[in-house]
C-alpha cells in the first residue's frame, strides 16, 4: 500500500514537471537573429561561407552514414550470414595484400574527397583582403569595444555591453523581472550599442583583447574568431540579408562570461550612411573637454553611470566587492587615499589580478567614476574631486 502511495506520487511529480516544463517552452519563441526552438540545424546562414559549412557539414555527415551502414552491415550479415548453427567454419588465412591495400587506398581517397572542399573553404574563410569596411573588436571583462578603422564609418568608436538590467538577472525587486523573462524571446542577448553594418558589403573584422581570451562569434555567418591579449587577429563576412543577428563570446572569459553577448544589426546602404552621420554628430555632441573644471555633484552623477556600466559586475552595486575575487571599494585604502595611486590603477589596472585597464574609457568619464566612488557608500576621502586634467597627466 506504502510502496503504491509513493508511486502516485512520484507520477504526479513527474506529470507536474513535464507540464511545467512544456508551458515554460511553449511560452518561448524562436530568438530574432539567435537559436530557434527545437533548433537541431546549424543556424540559418545570411552569408555564403556560412552556407558553405552548412553543406561541408552535412556532406562530411552522409559520407560518415555511409561509412557507418556499409562497415557495419558488412559485418552484421557476415555474422548472421555464416553462423556456426548454420554450420560454417571460420576461415584461417592471414596477410592478405588486397585487404591491405583496400582498407589503406579506400580510407585515403575518402579523406582527400573531404579535404578538397573543407581546405578550399578554409582558405576562402582567411582571406580578409579588399574589404569595404575594417572594424576592430576588443573584448572586455565583460563588453565588446567597437573601432571602425576603415570605410564608412571611420572614426566611430563605442563600447557594447548587455542591456538587461543586473537587478532583473539576480531578481532584485524589479517590477514583473519573471513576466519579462519569459516573454521576451531576446533575453540576456540584448546590447545598448550593437554592431551596426551594411548589407552586401565585405567587413573585416579585426579581433583583439583587453584582458583575457575572448572569442567574437555571430553563427549565422559562420565566423568565430578567438580574441587574444597581445595579439591581433582577423576574420570578415557578408550579410546577404538585411536584419539583427546575435551571437556570443565563445571563450570561458570570467565570472560574466555568460553576459557578454553580441549583436549585429545588418542595415541596407541608405539606413546605415543615415546611421553613421547620426553617430558622428552624437559623438561630437557628447565629446567632453578634458581641461573643464567640473563640479562634485555633476562629476558624482556621471560616475554613477559609468560605474554600473563598467564596475558594478565586479565591486557591486554597494561597493562590497566579492569577498577573495574582487576588493571592497566602501572603506578602500586605495580610495580613500590620494588620487593618483587611484588613477593609476584604474588606467593601468593590477597584472595578475582580475582588475583590468580601463583606458578605453575618457579621461572625464574616468574622473567621474574615480570621484563617484571617493564620495559613495559613506567614503569621504579628502581629496574627494578629481578632475579629467589629473586623469590627463597621469595617462602621459
């Protein structure tokens, strides 16, 4: 009686979860640009060399099936075929020469029918020369930077970091954080500032990093490429297909690795000369003059924001830190000492720490977030304003 007792129960455990399970997926779409429900396929390409590992793939998998059915059929009817209660012998012979030489010459020809196609479209892949337009790409602990170095756009440079409040990622009190979740098909792949492109022209992409390996990778058009402290790599592609297109860093790169998305949002030529004058008037819009004597209350607001766009992930939001990983700035020597041992730390970070450089960012939002935190969580430092001038000096 016991024993069946427990077994309703566990079958309306199990009932329950499937239920669960299958509303959470039903209440789930195919992701705009990213993975699709049920999704078993490569993603769906947008550029000829993501079309082209699409068919590499597939045909490298039917010569495996191929393989697979005709070796092990071989063998299976050969056991069925000549079974010793069918009265047959194993045969006894040994160092045959046109075994040797099929199962040498045969397993040979198919690797060179699937290496002519793959090497060709490897070397395809590498060749990042005449490119309409150059953008590098800097990985961050945890954004991307974008750089455009060459064609349209030349001169525009900004960073992209996840959208996605950090209050609705740790379900911190914000409003309806659950019926957002499950509602928004894009969650946790949204950045304030994607990769903006036109369509149908070649972009190389120029891969580096800032701190640790990161790796750029966007599947719908085939393209993953590791972004290495110290070195510079590159890759390129061709949207053929007007649209926004995610993807995400690759490489395990720290505690937000999995904050760190990528998105690409591929214009037609008018909308994306329309979007670079726009991006070069806010730009010089929004260019700060470093010799500007700032007050404490507007350096404090500008702080606050460069701090949760930056530093928040690491110090949290109450300046504690994570204990072992990650220093307390409330009460910090550092910061409520003199500025400059301060500055340098932000500029030049700490090798062999986890606190990395930070000198992407401007010498006022550097100053702004340097006096944010000199002034935050109860410190009263008693140099508690530091100017983009000092920030200037110290970057000499």
């Amino acid at each position: 009686m016991r024993r069946m007792k427990m077994k309703r129960m566990a079958d309306a455990l199990a009932v329950a979860a499937l239920g669960g399970w299958a509303s959470i997926a039903a209440a789930v779409g195919d992701m705009p640009g990213g993975p699709k429900v049920n999704q078993l396929n490569l993603a769906t390409p947008v550029t000829r060399i993501a079309e082209e590992q699409h068919w590499i793939h597939w045909f490298v998998m039917w010569i495996c099936i191929a393989i697979f059915v005709a070796v092990f059929g071989v063998m299976f009817y050969s056991v069925w075929k000549h079974r010793k209660s069918r009265g047959h012998a194993p045969s006894d012979f040994h160092e045959s020469t046109a075994v040797e030489v099929a199962w040498t010459v045969v397993p040979f020809l198919i690797i060179v029918g699937m290496a002519i196609p793959a090497t060709r479209m490897v070397v395809e892949q590498k060749d990042t020369s005449n490119a309409d337009i150059t953008v590098k790409a800097t990985g961050y602990q945890w954004k991307w930077g974008y750089d455009y170095l060459k064609g349209d756009g030349e001169g525009i440079s900004y960073l992209s970091a996840l959208s996605t409040p950090r209050e609705q990622i740790e379900d911190r009190n914000y409003p309806d954080a659950k019926t957002r979740r499950e509602q928004n098909d894009t969650y946790l792949m949204e950045v304030d500032h994607p990769l903006v492109v036109p369509v149908n022209r070649k972009v190389r992409v120029v891969v580096t990093a800032n701190d640790v390996i990161h790796a750029w990778m966007v599947p719908a058009f085939g393209v993953k490429q590791d972004a290495i402290p110290g070195f510079v790599r590159d890759t390129w592609f061709k949207a053929e297909k007007v649209g926004v297109f995610r993807g995400q860093c690759a490489e395990l790169c720290g505690k937000d690795h999995a904050f760190m998305p990528i998105v690409v949002d591929v214009r037609s030529e008018a909308d994306y000369t329309k979007w670079v004058g726009e991006k070069k008037k806010e730009m010089l819009a929004k260019a700060d003059d470093p010799t500007k004597e700032w007050q404490l209350a507007d350096l404090r607001a500008r702080g606050e924001k460069v701090f949760a766009a930056n530093c928040v992930a690491c110090h949290q939001a109450n300046g504690k830190g994570v204990p072992g990983a990650f220093p307390a700035l409330d009460g910090s020597k550092v910061v409520l000492g003199q500025p400059r041992p301060q500055i340098d730390v932000v500029l030049d970070g700490r090798p062999g720490t986890a606190m990395a450089p930070f000198r992407q960012l401007s010498d006022v939002e550097l100053a702004a977030v340097i006096t944010y935190t000199r002034n935050a969580w109860g410190n009263k430092a008693r140099d508690n304003v530091v100017q983009p001038s000092a920030v200037t000096a110290a970057r000499k």
